[in-house]
C-alpha cells in the first residue's frame, strides 16, 4: 500500500503528512532517537544508518503482510522536502480477522505538547476503520505505562476510553500500565 493521510492545521501546529516511511528518514530518525526519554520508551536502538536501516526494513515487511502499517508523521510546510520529522504511528494487526488491532506512537522532542500524537492517531484510527471493516476491524487497543501520563492525555484526546489497569510485564511493560480501547462504532 502507498498510503499518504493528510491532517489539516490547527491555529497553534501546522498540518501533517501521514505516510509509509522511507530512505529519506533515515537522519531525520536518527536524530529524533537521540532524544533520551524517545529511547527510554523505545524497544530498540536507532543510533546509527545500519540500525535505522534495519528498522526500515522491518517497517517495510508490515505493510507487505498487512500486521504492521507504520506512518511516520512529517509537519506539512509550503516548499516540497521542507517538513519536519515529527513521529511515528503504528497499526500492528493479528492475522487476518483476529481482534483487536494496537495503537503504537512517539513523537520527536521539537513536537510535543503540540497536538501531533493525537491528531495522527485519530487520522491513522479512522482510516484503519475504514480500510479493515470488511474484514471486522472493530475496536484498536492502546497501551501505556502509567508514569506516561503525556500517554494518557494522547488516548485521551483520540477518543481511546479507558478500559483497565495492566500489570507490569517485563521487558516490554517493567512498571504496571493502562488499556485504553477505541471501538469503530463508538462515540464520535
């Protein structure tokens, strides 16, 4: 899939480009992830060409099985090749028809507290609705530690209601987190 959202400016943060990434964000990534509290939330290294390249490829065979449809997510300016790396939002799907689909998202150190990570994921929620309802998309899973509470506000604001407390689960999850859950047919 060549998928490109678009999610239109507020009076405070310019618009977003929501697309597949690519070999152009090779240093912008590298730079985002030289931001410390990015790599305390990350499972992986990106310090270097080789590991972003790996990543790369990673993201790549996503979309090629349809499990993990990664977004990153550039601020949208005037002049072509001028928009900023400003995240990253992830889909990861189970096999076909199986339930429920997991939100997933960072944001670069320059764009947070802008209203970026809850605007792409609202826009890459409803077009993972709209793209899987056939096949029974009915709700997507998101999952925080509760020291993240930026996180909170995040599945907040994209409508992800509050579901239940998590308990630790190392490695991935080392302190207790919180299930949020956003479901097709719910509340606009």
């Amino acid at each position: 899939m060549n998928i490109t959202l678009r999610v239109d400016a507020t009076p405070s943060a310019p618009a977003l480009l929501l697309r597949p990434w690519g070999e152009a964000d090779i240093g912008p990534l590298v730079e985002a992830f030289r931001d410390p509290a990015l790599r305390r939330g990350a499972s992986g290294s990106m310090e270097s060409a080789e590991d972003v390249w790996a990543w790369l490829e990673f993201q790549g065979r996503g979309w090629i099985t349809g499990e993990r449809l990664a977004f990153a997510v550039v601020e949208d300016c005037p002049a072509p090749g001028e928009g900023r790396l400003a995240g990253s939002v992830v889909i990861r799907r189970g096999a076909f028809g199986q339930e429920p689909a997991e939100a997933g998202y960072w944001t670069a150190a320059h764009a947070r507290g802008r209203g970026v990570a809850p605007r792409a994921l609202e826009a890459v929620t409803r077009w993972a609705f709209e793209t899987f309802a056939a096949e029974g998309l009915e709700s997507v899973n998101l999952l925080h530690q509760v020291d993240n509470p930026a996180s909170c506000r995040v599945a907040e604001k994209a409508r992800y209601g509050f579901r239940r407390m998590l308990p630790a689960q190392p490695p991935f999850f080392p302190g207790p987190g919180h299930l949020h859950v956003r479901q097709a047919r719910g509340p606009a």
